[in-house]
C-alpha cells in the first residue's frame, strides 16, 4: 500500500513537472515570436528609410555615412536579433 502511494506520488510529480515546463516552452515561443514581429518591423523601417530617403545635395559627407551605416546597423541587428 505504502509503495503504490509512492509510485502515486512519482507520477504526479513528474506529470506536474511536464505540465510546468509546457507552459515554460509556450511562453518562451510566445516571447520569441513577439521579438520576430518587432524585428521585422525595424527592418522595414530601416530598409524604408535607407531606400526611400532622399539627402539632399549640400548635405555634409559625414552625415551621409552616419546615416548609412546606422540604416544598416539597423537592418543587421533586426536580421540578427
């Protein structure tokens, strides 16, 4: 009797134990995909602004490249991240 109450006991456990890492798995997927969404988004932003924005001709050099490689900076650590 006092060995089927330990078996009993085992298997709630570890089946309690399961459950506990399920629901940390889900969230861990759910936590992922929502960094995925945002990534994508800074990554349009960014291929948007590289792409479709217009400097103007006087404008300095090293602003230019300030501006490209903080454009692309963008795109690989939303691609990365």
């Amino acid at each position: 009797m006092l060995a089927q109450d330990k078996d009993s006991l085992k298997a709630t456990l570890q089946t309690k134990a399961l459950q506990i890492r399920e629901r940390e798995l889900n969230l861990f997927h759910d936590s992922l995909s929502a960094v995925g969404t945002q990534a994508a988004l800074f990554a349009g932003f960014a291929f948007g602004a590289f792409v479709e924005f217009d400097i103007p001709g006087e404008t300095h050099q090293g602003w230019v490249a300030v501006f490209a490689i903080s454009a692309v900076l963008t795109l690989v650590d939303s691609c990365a991240g």
